[in-house]
C-alpha cells in the first residue's frame, strides 16, 4: 500500500484524536488532532476552487492556520509536492 502523507495523518486522527497536534508559541493556544482536522475540513470545503492535482502556494505565519491550510490542501487533493520552507529550497 501507498501510504500518502493524509492517509497518515488520518490514521493518526483516528488513533488519538484527543492528542495535542501543536502550540503556538506566540499564544500558547493548543490545539488537538481531530479540532485541526476538523477546521481543515471546513477550509476545505470553503475553498472556492479546485485544486485537486495542482500545485498550490500559500505563506502563513507558522501557527494553526498555517497547518490548517497545509491538512485542508491536501484533503482537496492538492499535490502533495509542497515546500515546506522556501527558505531550505
């Protein structure tokens, strides 16, 4: 099996849901594996495109909403070849 960067990040939603999945440094703001992809799915489903198979560039600050896109892309089906930092490119 082909295991895709999303279908990881399924599986590990469906294994610990209630897992802390990052902390922004600036707030302190903590936020769980099933809320992130929760509010991935609803910026999903907001996007006013399609983007599956494209490629797609998009800078935010590092935060929940840069990982909120990052999971919302790829569960549009946007090319999983995505720089993650420019600046080591």
């Amino acid at each position: 099996m082909n295991e895709t960067l999303l279908s990881r990040w399924h599986h590990l939603v469906a294994q610990r849901p209630g897992a802390t999945a990052l902390i922004e440094a600036a707030s302190g703001r903590r936020v769980n594996r099933r809320e992130l992809d929760t509010l991935a799915t609803a910026w999903r489903q907001a996007l006013p495109v399609n983007v599956a198979r494209q490629r797609v560039t998009f800078a935010l600050s590092n935060g929940a909403d840069w990982f909120v896109t990052f999971i919302g892309l790829l569960q549009a089906g946007a090319n999983e070849e995505i720089r993650i930092n420019p600046k080591l490119s």
